[in-house]
C-alpha cells in the first residue's frame, strides 16, 4: 500500500522498489534463513524488518557485514543498541523511550516499590537497565525482578504470581506482548490479585496492541494503566485509515503498521536520491577445494549502494502518517505517550506525558505543573477510585522479627528480661511503649515480634553499630530501641523520624559558689559600671562648679582647694542625699534632682544584688567549658557500647582518660571517685540519658556548655522498606498529642522537679548596659542646662549692653546725698549677703556714720 500510493503520487521518480517477500515463519532461524537469502540469492539492496527483537541480532551483523540497511519497524528492544551496526535502522521507537513516562507515574502517586514482569528474552530485558536508572534518580526500589517465560505453563505463572503476594509490594509494571499478557492477568485474576489495592501498569508492549486482547482480556485487566504510543489525528493519518479498512474491513490499524508504512515511505525516496549509485554486489568467489564443505556466509557479497542508501536514510525527513518522520541516531523519537485506563469496555484517556512538560491532563498544557494531580481520575482494580498505597503487608508472611539491644543499665529505655520457666523474653521500657503504640495506630496490622540482641548466655551480642548491620545483613528485619540516628548508620538502614530529645551534652559536678570575702561588696557591680559611675560623679561635680561660679560671688572669691572640696563633697554627698548646703544657682538644683534620682535606683540595685550574693546559695560547675576538661587533663564518662566514645576521640580526649558506665549509679559512684582515685570529673553523654541521671542528682551535678548536634533516637528498618514513612507519621501524631506525654510520665515521673538543671557561667552581676539609659539622661539633662545657662547669660549682657545713659542737665545737678543714699543701699545690700546678718542693724548704722562725714 505504501509504495504503491507514493508512486502514484510521484510519478516523476525514475527509480522503483520492488518487493520480494520471505516468510521468516515467525522464528529466528526462518528470519535468519530468509535474510540471507534475499541477500545472497536476490542480491537486495535493503531489507526492511525483522518482525520481533529476537529475530534481530543475526539480521543486524548480517547487515553489517554485507552494507544492507537492516529497516525495521517492530524491533524496539534497546538491547539492540548494543551491537552498534550503523545499518540497522530502527523506525519506530525503542523500548526505552517510555520509562521516562512510567517513572513519571509512579512519583506522581508517591510510590516508594515497585516490581517489574517481563518476558524472559531480549524484549524483555532490554528495558530493564533503563527502569533501574530512572527510578534510582527518583528514589523507588525495585525489590523483585520478576522474569516468566514464554513457555511457562499456568501453574508456573501462578507460582510466581503467588510468590508476588508474598511480598509487600503492590506496585507492578508488565512488559511483554499481548499473548502471554493475556494469560498473565488471567490467572492474576483468578488468585484475586486484580482486587482493591494492586496497582498495574503496563507498557506500550500490551497498551499498542489491545485490538488482539479480546474482550475477556479486557474484562481481566479492568483497572490496569497503560503507556501506549501517541500519534497525531493527522489528514494522512485519518486518510490511510479509511483506505485500510475499505481494503480490509474491520481490522484495527495499529502502530506498527503506520511504521512500516512510512518506513517503505522513506527507503523510496532514499533511493531516488542515489538513482545514479550502482545498485549491483561485489560477490567474491573464494577457491575452495573439494574436501572443504562451505557455507552461504564463505561468500556472501557486498552491497555497492550501502553507504550512499546508509547517509540518504540517516537524512530523509517528510510528515508521514506517524508523525515527523527524521531519524535520530539511526531511530524515531518519541516525545509523547498517552495514559489510558483500561475498562471493561475499552481502554479511557486520562492523560499524556510530554518530554518537555511530563505528565498532564491535555495536551494544551505546556508548562511543567506542580501540582500533585496531574491526571484525569482513574478507576483502580477492585473498581474503587481511591489511589492504592502502593503496598500492604502480606496476611500470609512471617512475623517482623525486631532487634531489641541487651542493656545492663539505663532499662528505662529497653530492659530485657527472661522467664526462667518458659525461656520466653519480656521486653519493656520507654522505646518499647513508643513503638507499641505506633503499631497499633498504624493502618494496617503489621505481625512482629522482639528477638534480643544477645548471646545465649543473655549478655549483650554487640555494639548498636553491629546491631544495626544485622539489619542490614537481613537477619532482622528493623532494630527498636534507644538506637541514635547516625549518618553512619543510615548507610546501612532507613530511620523513622526520632521520637526523643537530640543532643550530646556533658555533665560535671557543681560546688557551693556563694561569694565570699572582704572584696564581696564590689561583687554586685561590674568593672565597667564602677568606671562609669566614678565617672559619672566626676561630671555631675564639674557641672556644679560650672553653674555655682556663674551664680555664687563668695563661691568665685573662694581658694581653688576651697572650690574643687566644696564641689566634690557636694556631688558624693547626694549618694547619701547628705547635701545641706543650699546651691545659689537653679540650674544646679535642677540637674541635682535629676542625679538624685539615678542614685537612688543604683544604690537599690546595687542593695538587693549584694543580698542575693550573700544569702542565695549559687551551685556553679567545678567546670566551666568543654575546653577546661580537655586542657586539665581530667577522667571522662562514657556509656558502654555508645558512639559517644568514637566523639570524644574525635575532639582529642586521651583514650585512656576515658571510663565507661553501664547506668545511673554506676555514673554516680565514678564521680564520688574522681580522676585522682579512678573516677571521673565529667560525663559525656546523650540528653535523654542525662536527664534520667539528672532526675535523681540534679543538686549535684550541671550541664555544662556546648550542646553538640544529635538527631535522637529512631527506629531502624531495611533500606527501602515502606514501613519508614507510615511509622514516620504515626511518630509524628503522637509526639504532637498527649501520648508521648503520657509514655513519658510512666518512665521518668521524678525528672520533673529537675528538668532543667544547669547553671551560669558566672555569678549574676549589674553591668553599664543596664544603666546606659540613665546615664544618657543626666547628660543630655546637663547639657540643655549649660546650653540656657549660656544663652541666659548672653541675653543679660545684651540687656546692659542696651540701657540708655542717662541726661546731661540731670547729671550736672547736685546728687551727692542721693548717690550716697543709692551707694548705701548697695553696700548694705550686699553686706546682707556676704555676713548673713539682719537687714535691721548694718543700714542704719552706716548711715548714721555717712550723715556725720557730711556734716563735718
């Protein structure tokens, strides 16, 4: 149909294909026979197929090594690749350009597990290097890899199938072609694995072929999804369609036939292009003698027009009845895949993925969208509309078998114990409680139980590091207990979140630090605010004298000892509020107002901290930082089997300076001890354990700075496992109600009175930073005063300056007894003022002697 259509509609070409047809029998030595019989016999310059990827390999070397472009339109393998022959043309799309489109499904619905089930061949296998890949970079495991070959019979197929349901995931992804898909999910439904909560996804490999399905092969895939190659409702596209079935009545086109379609398209115009190449093989007959037996390959002969038919088809490009047709690294492209959900009635669009964009809802979207529903809604099997979780724990399956660490001490947390009768162990503590009710709030039932982690003789097996590799070795299948989460750790397992404090603190005993001795009484204050506060006085006495030697004359007749004593002992005076002398200028009176009160909220302050020092006892670390632990050399604690030794070596602490402890009183005893009898000055351990040491010793002991990172205890699983997000959330829900609480108050009760126990670095004192306001409010005081002092003065001036002299007449005239009646006035005046007698006795004798004089 196609070379008959394009040499109807291009009548001027001068070169037409001929066809000679084989029958590869649907196997890969009729494919192999037949090609090289074209070859060899008919001496053709291009073969277009194989029909499968199976028949492929030999074609393709055999293409090779004689330069006849191998076209096919059905081999979509990417295993094929591998074989690197520059005469196999792949027109269609290889297998691996869809995983993209799937991964994009499965992150899309948050799926951590999926497992693949593919044919056992190389149609099979050659996607899956390219799953692994993509889903690696979006974080999903694959747990199983479920291979069934085309021979199997049903009950092999149904004991693999039953082994899947063993397993916790529910997330499959099929790759195989319709026959054996047909009898896949047939029996998938007949052991009920086609029910609520199965997640099936199938490939273009079953999605392109649906027409050969049936219609019980539809009804047994009822709520798969599928990946199906997407072509354009091209005229061309519509137009072959119409052709096909007037020619052939009601049978489907389907894709492959419009590759091959448009691979004839593009072999015809590629050898129009190099009509003027010889088409003929260079066949060389090799001499052999009569004994050796040859074979078709001794001489197989050489097309001349391969390169030349090799370069026109790498560049041939037109609108075929596919799309764009343009060969890219010797295949097509795809760049769209449309999602289908397949029906009891037929397959139902509900989305498309596009390489740019990823999966959408229409093809008009053309931007990449955040949003968590990105399709249509898709009815799952078991015909319910709900997004299945993706994995459920198996009914069937054993129970989880959790590692619980043997401990010696600290059982709060984990304690083992044993019935000596029934050799049954008993675990209880905080982390078991925990763990318990996280269980029981999950969704699911989850069957586990405890196994110690410990010899036969009940001591501990090993360090939590050891235990936590078991995990990894998959002798348990998670780890619970006051297991810190470690960036080491998590190579090896996957940690809920921490449901405990974090942090790693150290511990030192406290001594009585009450001050005592005859310097106490400067205690109080700091070095600072004494500098400030002498300095303070200094001021406040220069400020006086400036404002006095303004408004006092006997102050300015007065020594300079005099002036600066009176000055001074006026300023400190007002500690005291002792000052009785009255000051003569108000700008004095008012800036004293202002320093009065400042004293007296210092010297309250100054009154009730010197209390504190000497009556509040004040419990400080015989340590002070981290620093001093290291530099004097002293013992440290540390719990037995903990990380926190591998710390301490971190941060250079002498190894045999350190000492371990199994539990609280074990800690208590080393620091009764000390480093000089062989104990201990310190501990290093996490908060969780500290606090319950705290809770019975905290008036002995402190923590002491820094606090270094830790993120808590977690619990441990395999890596990958589902487990970690759903205990997450349970974790999550009742650290933020009352349960934890509750689980708490059952297991450590007596820290409440002693929660936080730490002390100071230093004792309480009263710095400048406190009074800083103050101290700016008697300056600027003092300042605006000596600024209108200034400005009151230099108006006085101007005043005098303007007073007019009195009249010449009026000055001629006899004023003797009024001038001295005036100058008596002043003299008493002032003599009032400088002797501080009575205003009565000095008037009235001076002018009594001054009315002799003038008689005289």
């Amino acid at each position: 149909m196609s070379l008959s259509e394009f040499y109807n509609t291009h009548n001027g070409f001068k070169t037409r294909i001929v066809l000679n047809i084989r029958d590869s029998k649907q196997t890969v030595v009729g494919a192999a026979a037949s090609a090289l019989y074209l070859i060899k016999k008919r001496e053709v310059v291009a073969i277009i197929g194989p029909g499968t990827s199976m028949q492929a390999p030999f074609l393709i070397n055999l293409g090779n090594q004689s330069k006849v472009p191998i076209i096919s339109f059905s081999a979509t393998s990417p295993l094929l690749d591998s074989l690197r022959s520059p005469y196999f043309i792949r027109a269609t799309h290889d297998d691996s350009s869809q995983v993209q489109a799937i991964s994009a499904i499965i992150e899309s619905f948050r799926w951590r597990e999926v497992v693949p089930i593919y044919v056992d061949n190389e149609f099979g296998e050659g996607i899956l290097p390219y799953l692994v890949d993509a889903f690696q970079e979006i974080n999903v495991r694959i747990r199983y890899r479920s291979s069934i070959s085309v021979h199997s019979s049903d009950d092999q197929i149904k004991k693999e199938l039953y082994k899947l349901m063993t397993m916790p995931t529910r997330v499959f992804i099929v790759h195989m072609l319709p026959d054996l898909g047909s009898r896949l999910f047939s029996i998938a439904k007949e052991i009920d694995m086609m029910s609520k909560g199965y997640v099936w996804i199938v490939t273009n490999g079953i999605a392109d072929l649906m027409n050969v399905m049936g219609e019980s092969g539809l009804e047994n895939m009822h709520g798969v999804l599928g990946v199906k190659t997407y072509f354009a409702r091209t005229k061309e596209l519509m137009y072959l369609e119409a052709r096909w079935r007037k020619r052939f009545g009601g049978e489907e086109l389907n894709n492959f036939a419009c590759w091959a379609y448009d691979a004839a398209t593009a072999l015809a115009m590629s050898v129009e292009e190099i009509r003027h190449v010889n088409m003929s093989f260079n066949t060389t007959q090799e001499n052999t003698s009569r004994d050796d037996i040859g074979t078709d390959l001794d001489d197989l002969g050489v097309a001349l027009s391969g390169p030349k038919l090799l370069q026109a088809l790498s560049t041939v490009s037109f609108k075929g009845v596919s799309g764009s047709f343009q060969l890219k690294n010797g295949k097509l492209e795809a760049t769209t895949f449309k999602i289908i959900n397949i029906e009891d009635s037929g397959e139902r669009t509900v989305g498309f993925w596009k390489s740019k964009v990823g999966l959408v809802e229409s093809l008009r979207v053309h931007q990449v969208s955040h949003s968590s529903r990105r399709l249509r809604p898709i009815i799952w099997p078991g015909d319910t509309i709900f997004v299945p979780k993706g994995w459920e724990f198996p009914t069937n399956a054993k129970k989880l078998r959790i590692a619980v660490p043997k401990k010696d001490g600290f059982n709060n947390f984990v304690e083992v114990t044993k019935d000596e009768n029934a050799n049954v162990p008993t675990v209880t503590g905080f982390c078991i409680d925990v763990f318990n009710t996280v269980m029981s709030q999950m969704p699911y039932a989850v069957s586990y139980e405890y196994i110690p982690f410990d010899t036969p003789d009940g001591k501990p097996r090993g360090s939590y590091d050891e235990m936590v590799y078991h995990v990894f070795l998959g002798e348990f299948d998670g780890a619970v207990g006051d297991t810190t989460i470690l960036a080491n750790r998590s190579h090896y397992v996957d940690f809920a979140l921490p449901y405990s404090e974090t942090g790693i603190v150290f511990v030192v005993p406290v001594k009585d630090g009450k001050e005592k001795g005859e310097w106490v009484f400067l205690k109080p204050l700091t070095k600072e605010l004494w500098l400030v506060t002498a300095a303070s006085f200094l001021y406040i006495g220069i400020m006086v004298w400036i404002f006095e030697y303004q408004a006092d004359e006997e102050f300015r007749e007065q020594m300079i000892i005099d002036k600066i004593s009176s000055v001074f002992y006026f300023s400190f005076s007002t500690l005291f509020f002792a000052h009785r002398r009255p000051s003569e200028s108000f700008f004095t009176r008012v800036l004293v107002v202002v320093w009065c009160f400042v004293l007296l909220i210092l010297t309250q302050s100054y009154t009730a901290t010197l209390t504190s020092m000497l009556t509040v006892q004040e419990l400080r670390p015989t340590v002070r930082h981290m620093d001093d632990l290291r530099k004097s050399g002293v013992n440290i604690g540390y719990q037995t089997g903990s990380f926190t030794f591998e710390r301490l070596k971190q941060m250079r602490f002498d190894e045999s300076r350190l000492k371990t402890y199994n539990s609280p009183e074990e800690m208590r005893e080393l620091f009764l001890k000390k480093s000089s009898h062989g104990g201990i000055d310190a501990a290093f351990d996490e908060v969780a354990y500290i606090k319950l040491f705290m809770a019975k010793y905290c008036s002995e002991y402190s923590i002491i700075e820094p606090t270094f990172k830790a993120d808590g205890f977690g619990f441990a699983f395999p890596l990958g496992s589902p487990l970690v997000s759903d205990i997450s959330r349970q974790i999550l829900n009742i650290t933020e109600g009352d349960t934890m609480k509750a689980i708490e108050n059952k297991w450590f009760l007596g820290e409440k009175h002693c929660l936080d126990s730490t002390t100071s670095d230093s004792p309480i004192q009263l710095d400048h930073h406190s009074f800083e306001a103050l101290f700016l409010i008697v300056f600027v005081v003092s300042i605006i005063l000596l600024l209108l002092m200034l400005a009151s003065r230099r108006y006085q001036e101007r005043q005098r300056n303007a007073s007019p002299n009195l009249p010449n007449d009026q000055a001629n005239e006899p004023q003797e007894e009024g001038n001295f009646g005036d100058h008596i006035v002043e003299v008493d005046t002032a003599l009032l003022r400088r002797k501080k007698l009575t205003s009565k006795t000095i008037p009235i004798r001076r002018v009594a002697q001054l009315s002799r004089l003038k008689s005289a």
